[in-house]
C-alpha cells in the first residue's frame, strides 16, 4: 500500500478535490510558521548584526551560546511555553493555549537564535569589508546596524529560509502548545503525526509529500524575489 | 535608508496583525481534555455535530493519554476530563480538580499478537494466563509505557502473573512510551504482543501481522468516565458550557449519539450513564 507512485497519486488527488479541510491546515501551517519567521527575523536579524558589528567581553560566549540554541530540542521549546501558557502558569490569564498563537509563540522561540547565528555569520564577513567605509563616514552604531542589514539583505534570506524550514517541519513544540485540535490549530505536522498514529501510512505519506512540496514553493518565490529585486537594482 | 525602515515597519505590521487575528469568531467553545481511542476512532467527529447543533457550544479536544489529560486537567487547561481510568479519575476528584465522576460508556480491551502466535495464546479468553505464557516464551510484547489509561490497565493485568515487566524491559518487554497508534504500528513492525482498546483497533489501518488474540475476558472491561474540571479551583473553567456537554453526553440524545457510531457495521462504545 505504501510504494511511492500510489503516495504520490494520492497526494495529487487530495490537493485536486479541493478537500477544504486540507486547504485550511496548510493555511494555518503556513500563516503560523511564517509570523514566527517574521518574527524571528524582527529580533534575529538586528541581533545577528548588533554581533557582528559590536566588540565586547562575553561576546565569544554569547556567540557560543546563540550557535547552540540553534539546536534548541522543539519538544522542549513546546514544554517551556506550555508551562508558560498553562492556566497555572505565569501567563495563564491570557488564555493563549490551544491557540494558533501558542504555536507561533513557540515556533519564534525555535527560530530566533537560528535565524540570530546565521545572521551574524553572513553580515560578519560583510562588516569585514565593509568597515573602513564605515569608518569613513563615521556612522553612528545603530545606523552601521542598518546599513550593514540593508547591503546584507539577500544573505539575510537565506536566514530567514533556513529558519522557515526549522518551524515548517517541527512537530514536538506545536503539538504541546496547539493541542492539534482540529479546525483549530491542527497544523500539516501534526496531521501526518495524527495518521501515523492511526496507522494510515499512506494518506500520513502523501501529506508530507505535499509540505515538501510547499517548502519548495516558498523556498523558489524568495529566491526568485531575490533575483528580480537584484535585477531591479542593478539595471 | 528609507527603504529599509518602510520594510522593518510592514514586516511589524504583517507579524502583529497576524499575531492579534481573531482565532475564533465563535467563542462559545470548550476544550475537553481526551484520549487517543475517542479522538483516532472517529468518535468525536460523529458525535460532536449534533451536540454543537443543538447548543452551538464547539467542543475541541485535545488528544493525549489518560494520565497526561488528568494532569492538563489539574493545571486547569480544559473545561472537561473523559477519560478511562477508574482508580485516576476518582482521585482526580477526591483531590478537588474535578467536580463529579459520571461513567458514560465503555468497551473492552483486546490483547493482540502476531500470527505466528509464538506464546501459543490465540484463542485464550483469560488475559493474566494469556501474558503469563508471553513471558515465559519471551515473546515480544509492545507495552504503551506512557501512564495512560490502557498502560494502567496492562500493568494491572501483570499484576497476578508476579512477573516484573521492569526487569525485562528492553528485552522481550519494549515499553515504547507512546501512545496506542505508534505503540500498534511498532508491534506490526516488530511482530510484539500488545494491549490496546478495540476502538483504535478496530479504526488501525497498519495492522500487519497482527490480529485479535484474546478478547472476552471481563478483565478487558473498559469504562470512560467524565469530569468537569472544578471551577473552584480553576475560575477560568467554562462550568455552565462544560456542565451542557457532560449533561448532554450523559442525557438520552448523547447516549443515543454514541450507540450510533459504528465502523465496518461493529459498534465501538455502549453507553453505560447512570439512570439513561
């Protein structure tokens, strides 16, 4: 039941009929995963480049540090915020558990040192280059930030795509925040894991297959974004 | 430089405005803190449109073990507890987190097994014999190990063979620490033993090699009982919604709903409310 050509005849029949309650889970995947993206880029980005530009003591260790949590375990984010969330715990008034933004909550902690460390990687080299200019023009720190994310910005993509990839995929932290709920914060990982569970293999197969697909597309529009926007500035 | 403070600004504006959405136009909803078997067999799904019919109250339930859902339930994460565990559930109330057990319905457990049968026990109507001759033929066995309500209710069943399933863990006894979906398709995968509710069962796709081997021993008697989260301990609990659907659940048209649900014509819970 499971080889690959009926996974994948089946992956095309669900997205063909239009299943409304399929469209409306890739919805929520996407439009959680991409705030917690955004939101990951807001923070990371300006701390990534604050790293890369700033010299200070600690500043090898917080780099150290912000390169581990690249590998921050999801289950144990979801914990973290579920604690958090819980009507027992400090934020419990807000009622946010169970809901979409939970999962974004808790998606944005998983991305942000990603998105932080691969930030500050690429716009160190740029500030190699790019530091006698500055000095140059003695620019204040906070508008060498700037400059330095503006001429990093395609680099900075990449960041942002890798982050993306990170939350789209996760399964452990939504799960514990969101509850997979249906109609309401059943997400495409959770899903897959909910007909794993239900020894569907096949349909838990074909569901994959079509995030992978929708990784690729999103993954393809920023790259091609990129090319014009080059293309644009350059002419 | 203005091109970049205009994209930080809308890039605020998308995250925030995304952020602060309304999840919910319709915020006249419960959670109801669940098991697996309820939610994977699809009982929810049958029964839960008539009870939003009716009231327009949205039930949403989160799906985890036994022991994990009473534990949510203490925390004051959901409005109600169903579950399947007696001895839990009554000390769940006894220490104030839940207002009242009701019983609701029940089903039985199957204990299931590869057809090979190599402990020789298909057939066999008597669970504590049937995991006796497991152990002693050292055939695999798939135990959830999670503190859900089938993992109490296998432990209890090894408890008049004297065997010490802990000592044997990682060899023939694998406590997978799953839940009844996984620890099934890992029995497939390694042709084990395992206990589970017939409802998952009976709804399991993945089943391999396995089939019922010991079913019908009043032993394998599996009662749901449901609690309101107690909203004195809690004030957050919805109590007036929460009250509708155990009332409901309890009453006639909910009984009647879960007699209703069948798959492949076979009945998967019989309603047992007191005084229906």
């Amino acid at each position: 039941m499971t080889d690959l050509g009926s996974i994948f005849s089946l992956a095309l029949s669900l997205v063909i009929s239009g299943d409304q309650q399929l469209y409306s889970i890739i919805v929520l995947s996407l439009r959680v995963t991409l705030t917690a993206v955004l939101l990951g880029c807001l923070v990371g980005i300006p701390l990534g480049a604050a790293l890369a530009t700033y010299r200070f003591p600690g500043r090898g260790a917080a780099i150290a540090v912000l390169n581990a949590f690249m590998g921050l375990p999801p289950v144990v984010v979801g914990l973290a915020v579920y604690l958090m969330l819980s009507r027992s715990g400090p934020f419990g008034v807000l009622g946010l558990l169970y809901t979409p933004t939970a999962m974004i909550i808790a998606q944005a902690i998983l991305v942000t040192p990603l998105i932080a460390a691969l930030s500050r990687q690429s716009l160190a080299d740029l500030h190699t280059e790019y530091d006698d200019l500055f000095r140059s023009l003695r620019l204040r720190p906070s508008d060498k930030i700037r400059a330095l994310i503006w001429e990093g910005r395609y680099g900075l993509s990449t960041a942002a795509l890798a982050g993306f990839g990170r939350a789209i995929a996760e399964v452990g932290a939504v799960i514990i925040v969101g509850g997979n709920i249906e109609h309401v914060t059943r997400v495409m990982t959770t899903a897959i894991a909910l007909e794993t569970s239900k020894g569907d293999l096949a349909l838990a197969l074909a569901l994959g297959l079509i995030l992978v697909t929708i990784a690729i597309a999103v993954n393809a529009a920023v790259l091609s974004l990129n090319r014009t926007a080059r293309r644009l500035a350059y002419a | 430089m203005i091109q970049f403070r205009k994209a930080l600004a809308i890039a605020a504006v998308i995250a925030l405005s995304a952020l602060s959405t309304p999840v919910e136009a319709n915020d006249k909803y419960i959670v109801v803190q669940s098991t697996t078997s309820t939610e994977q067999s699809g009982l929810f799904k049958h029964i839960l449109p008539m009870f939003k019919a009716k009231t327009g109250i949205d039930v949403r339930i989160v799906a985890v073990g036994t022991g994990q859902a009473l534990k949510n339930g203490e925390r004051g994460d959901g409005d109600v507890v169903l579950v399947h565990a007696k001895a839990a559930e009554e000390k769940f109330v006894a220490d104030g987190f839940g207002v009242k057990r009701t019983e609701v319905m029940y089903n039985d457990f199957v204990l299931v097994g590869p057809e090979s049968d190599p402990a020789k026990v298909a057939g066999s109507k008597d669970i504590v014999a049937a995991l006796k001759s497991i152990a002693e033929a050292k055939a695999p066995f798939a135990s959830r190990g999670d503190d859900s309500g089938t993992h109490k209710a296998e432990l209890d069943h090894w408890k008049p063979t004297g065997i010490d399933v802990k000592s044997a863990s990682g060899e023939w006894y694998r406590s997978t620490g799953s839940g009844m979906g996984p620890t099934l398709n890992t029995a497939a995968g390694m042709s084990a033993y395992a206990l589970t509710d017939r409802a998952t069962w009976l709804s399991f796709k993945n089943r391999g090699p396995l089939k019922i081997v010991v079913e019908g021993d009043k032993r394998l008697f599996n009662q749901y009982g449901i609690m309101l989260v107690n909203p004195a301990k809690h004030p957050t609990v919805k109590a007036t919604e929460g009250q509708a659907f155990i009332d409901w659940i309890t009453g006639v048209e909910g009984q009647n709903a879960i007699r209703s649900f069948q798959i492949g014509g076979e009945q998967l819970f019989f309603p047992n409310a007191p005084g229906v």
